[in-house]
C-alpha cells in the first residue's frame, strides 16, 4: 500500500493546482494525485480559457450564493497573473496569459445601457466603444457592432496552463499516478481508510476530491458527494490566416470566440445536458462557423483545424462544492463548471489553506456540500 499525506483525486486544473500549492507551500507534505487517465484532459483541455465569470448575467436580486460566488471570481482573477508567473517559474513554461480584455459585442438593435450599468454595478471595470472605436480597434469585425470592452477579463492557454501546473507538481515532488482510477473507497466509521485504484492501494491522512464531472461517481462516495452532472461543452478551432487577425475575445449572447498567440480561433460553445458523451455534432460546428461568419466575414478562409467536446462538472446550482464532507478526512473541490479555469488561484489557496491549517476559511461556507438537502454535513 502507498500511503501519503495528502492524496488528490482527479488531475485536471483544480486537482494538479491544489497540489501543487501544498507542495509549494509545505515541501514536506507528502503528496499524490491519483489520475484516471492522464492530467489535464478532461474539461481542463476542452475549456476556452476565458477568466470571465461566466453564471452572472444581468437580472435583478442575486442571491448572497451568487453575490458570493462573484466575489470568488473576482479574487481569483486578482490572484491570477501572480499565480501564473509563479506557474510559469516552477514549470518552465509559458501559459499564454493574455490581457488585452473580453469585448462583449453589441449589435444595432441590442442597447448596451442595461449591460454597463450592470458590469459598473457589479464594481467590473467597463467601457463602452463606439462602433468607430470597435472598428478600429477590431477591424475584422462586420461593420456596425459596438462594444463594451472588460479590461479586467483575461484569457489563458488553458491547455499549456495543465501541463505546466503538471510540470510544477513533479518538479516540487508530487506522485503523479497517471492510469490509477480511484475504483471504490473503503470507510471506517466516518473517514476514508483507504482508496482502490486500478493500479493498488492508497492511504493518506486527508484526502481531497477534485474529480471534475466523476466526483459523484465514485463507488463508496455516491451517498457523501451531491450530484455533480456533466455539461456538454463543443469547440472548434479555425486557424486564421495571421495571429493577431482577431485581436479579442469577445462574445455575443451565447456564441463567443477566443483568439490564440498560435493564430487559432477557438468558436463555441454548447450547454447541454447529455450524460458522459463527448461526441462532437456536425451541426452544432455547423452553425459555429455560420455565426462567425456573420460577425467576422474574413473568416469564410479560415480553416476548421481541430473540434472537441468537454464535459463541465455542474451542481444542482450551479455553484462550486468547496470544502469539508460528513467524513472526517475528505475535503471537496468540484462543481466549478464553466468557471473552473477562472477560480483555479482562488480554490487551490482556499483549499490548500484549509488542508494545512485545518481551518476553513469563511470564503468557503457558502459553497459548502452541505447546502443540498440530506447530502454531506460540513
Ligand atoms: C467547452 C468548454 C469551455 C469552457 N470554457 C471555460 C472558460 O472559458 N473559462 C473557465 O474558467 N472555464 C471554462 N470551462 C470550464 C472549465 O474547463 C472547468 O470548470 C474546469 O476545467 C474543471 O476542472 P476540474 O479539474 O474540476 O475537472 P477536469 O479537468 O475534468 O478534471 C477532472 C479529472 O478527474 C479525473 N477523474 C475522474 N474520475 C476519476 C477517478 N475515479 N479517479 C481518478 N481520477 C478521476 C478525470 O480523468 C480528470 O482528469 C469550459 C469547459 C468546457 C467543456
């Protein structure tokens, strides 16, 4: 049997980060992550990475869940460009951390009033454009579309951002068991004793469960972890004749494309309710490139160079699951759904914090498992 001090289940940006932060913080901490497959493929590979909270649209009377989920988002896109560099140092590797801003397009008929006053609300910085200075400023954008540009919005390669957070782990002395499903969890009275992976057995004094849309699946978990669903997400890539043709990202209603520093253009995305599969569908991809064409009319010459789908790790609410479960050794780090590349900083320190001090932070309570009826208790 190995046995740790910590052991973390799932290897995707939430999993790897908060090792990592422990290692970082704590050299002697033994630590192990514990990966189905190999890290970083999962929702963590198939996201758009955009640091934009992505649930809050504009309507009247949040909840304190919701205002404080903002404020999750908005401290963690405080600590990212800290994060990244030190990221970038311990791996080695460049994530493509980008922050020229998010343009949230405005066509003719839309008034963008409602939209400013409820980012300038929210304490978002955001400036309108005009459609001259959007043109200007994009000039592969169809004439006519107006913008309101959120300087505070980044983007990040998320994919080189999983291997460098993997690359960090192994270079600070993480075990990373690629290959090594956690198969079922076997409990002595209220705490996990150990773990039966695929490739043996696992013991660890906490352990911390960060298996994106799995972590209600897990055997020995079902009655402990609320119901966490995937959420289908389908991507494709066009390569664009130069990288910097489309210089923003930018959204309009439920489409948006992302530009990359390789010159691809990622276009997406869906919503969708459909169990584990992640096929991709022909005329969901179909009508991605319809819409770019009608925003971008150059676009008609890009190719479609890749096409995936994700599946998100999504609540009942919609919210994360952070923090401690009815058993005594297992704390929770899922249900980030569209959002999980936005709150990696904010949910590796919280959790990190909360594994070496075993003191939970009250930035946690309103994500706590035990909000859903007859699930966990915290
Ligand atoms: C199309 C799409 C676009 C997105 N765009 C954005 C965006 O722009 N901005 C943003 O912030 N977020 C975005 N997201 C959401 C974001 O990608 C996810 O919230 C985030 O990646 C979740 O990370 P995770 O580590 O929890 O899950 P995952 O990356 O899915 O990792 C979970 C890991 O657990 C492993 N695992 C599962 N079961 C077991 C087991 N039994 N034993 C061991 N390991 C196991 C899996 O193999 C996987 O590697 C997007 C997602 C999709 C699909």
């Amino acid at each position: 049997m190995k046995i740790y001090d910590v052991v973390v289940i799932g290897g995707g940006v939430i999993g790897l980060s908060i090792a990592y932060e422990i290692k970082f913080r704590h050299s002697k901490i033994k630590v192990a992550i514990l990966e189905k497959t190999q890290t970083g493929y999962e929702a963590s590979h198939a996201s758009a990475g955009m640091l934009e909270p992505q649930l809050i649209m504009p309507r009247q009377n949040l909840s304190d869940r919701e205002k404080a989920f903002f404020r999750l988002c908005r401290e963690s896109q405080n600590m990212y460009e800290e994060t990244i560099r030190r990221i970038e140092y311990h791996s080695r590797m460049d994530c493509e951390y980008r922050k020229e801003g998010i343009l949230k397009l405005i066509s003719p008929e839309m008034d963008p009033k409602p939209w400013l006053s409820w980012y300038v609300g929210l304490g978002m910085h955001a400036h309108f454009w005009s459609v001259e200075q959007t043109g200007e400023a994009e000039p592969a954008l169809r004439e006519g579309m107006a913008a309101i540009h959120l300087p505070d919005n980044h983007q990040v390669e998320n994919r080189k951002l999983s291997a460098a957070l993997a690359e960090c782990c192994k270079n600070l002395g993480v075990d990373i068991l690629e290959y090594s499903a956690v198969e079922s969890i076997i409990l002595n009275n209220e705490a996990i004793d150990h773990l039966q992976t695929k490739t043996g057995t696992v013991s660890a004094a906490r352990y911390v469960l960060a298996a994106g849309a799995w972590s209600s699946q897990i055997p020995g978990l079902t009655q402990t972890i609320p119901e966490i669903k995937p959420i289908r997400g389908q991507i494709v890539a066009m390569q664009m004749p130069k990288p910097d043709f489309i210089r923003y990202p930018a959204y309009l209603e439920d489409f948006y494309y992302v530009p990359r520093n390789s010159g691809r253009l990622l276009i997406g995305s869906t919503v969708e309710d459909a169990g584990f599969d992640k096929a991709v569908t022909p005329s969901v991809i179909v009508g991605f490139i319809e819409k770019l064409r009608a925003l971008i009319p150059q676009s008609k010459t890009f190719e479609s160079v890749e096409r995936w789908a994700g599946l998100r790790p999504c609540s009942a609410d919609r919210l994360p699951l952070l923090g401690e479960t009815r058993l005594t050794n297992l704390v929770v780090a899922t249900g980030h759904f569209r959002n999980g590349i936005l709150l990696m900083p904010i949910t590796a320190k919280l959790i990190a914090d909360m594994i070496i001090t075993g003191k939970p932070s009250p930035m946690l309570a309103p994500f706590s498992p035990s909000r859903f009826n007859g699930s966990t208790n915290a």
